[in-house]
C-alpha cells in the first residue's frame, strides 16, 4: 500500500506542478529575477501548498502512526554541518541556473523539451557521483 499511496501521491504532485506552470523553467526563473519582470505566482503555489498542509500538519503529528505506513520517519539529526551547505548551495544554484529542481524536472520530460532531458540526465549523473563521492569518504 506504501508503493500505491507514494505513486499516487506523486501522480498528484507532478499534476498541480504542471497545473501551476511550474515545470516552466522560465515561470520559475521569473521568480528568481526580482530585478526585471518579476513573476510572483511561484510565491502563490508555495502560499497555497502551506495553506493546505499546515491543517493537515496539526491534525496528523496528534496520530500514533501514519495512515499507509508503520510510523513516522522524522530524522534525528539537527545539526548544519558541510554536507548540508554544500548540498543547498548546490541545489540552489542549479535551480537558479535551469529554473527547474528535480520534481518539476521529473514532470516536465513529457513536454519533449530538449533541455530538460540535459538536466534530467546531469541531475542522476549528480545523483549517481555524489553517492559515489559520499560512499568512498565513509
């Protein structure tokens, strides 16, 4: 049920991000440039997913247990260590320069724009180099 309820959720996600323009890199990238044209309905999505998790939030951290899964998956770890910065500097660059980030990249490859099939591909080589970095340094 685990599988069934992550697919359908993910179904549902690359819907709303298709639906809100923001598997558009240029919508994205609209947003990151405050000095020109600025496009504020990225601010608007991210208004109305916190609208509607927040509730939602309150209502099951009260639960014992997820409802399709054996309990919660909260990490531990609360530390801001090198690892951390490095992968948000990373990850903030990448949106900044292709306006896409891995769930809207996912998203956009039916829209057969070439670019973002690069991006899709340099992401998993990211993906694939930093496991390989992160399991030769453990």
């Amino acid at each position: 049920m685990t599988k069934l309820s992550s697919l359908i959720s993910g179904i549902i996600f690359g819907i709303g991000l298709t639906i809100s323009g923001m598997v558009n890199p240029e919508k994205v990238l609209g947003f990151l440039n405050i000095f020109r044209s600025w496009d504020p309905s990225l601010m608007f999505v991210m208004i109305g997913a916190i609208l509607i998790y927040s509730p939602l939030h309150f209502i099951f951290k009260r639960k014992s247990r997820p409802i399709f899964a054996k309990n919660f998956s909260v990490t531990s770890k609360t530390d801001i260590d090198k690892k951390l910065i490095i992968g948000a500097i990373m990850f903030g660059g990448g949106w900044g320069l292709a306006g896409l980030c891995p769930g809207p990249a996912i998203s956009a490859i039916s829209f057969l724009n070439p670019s973002v099939y690069m991006f899709v591909l340099f992401m998993f080589v990211g993906f694939y180099l930093g496991n390989l970095f992160q399991t030769r340094n453990n």
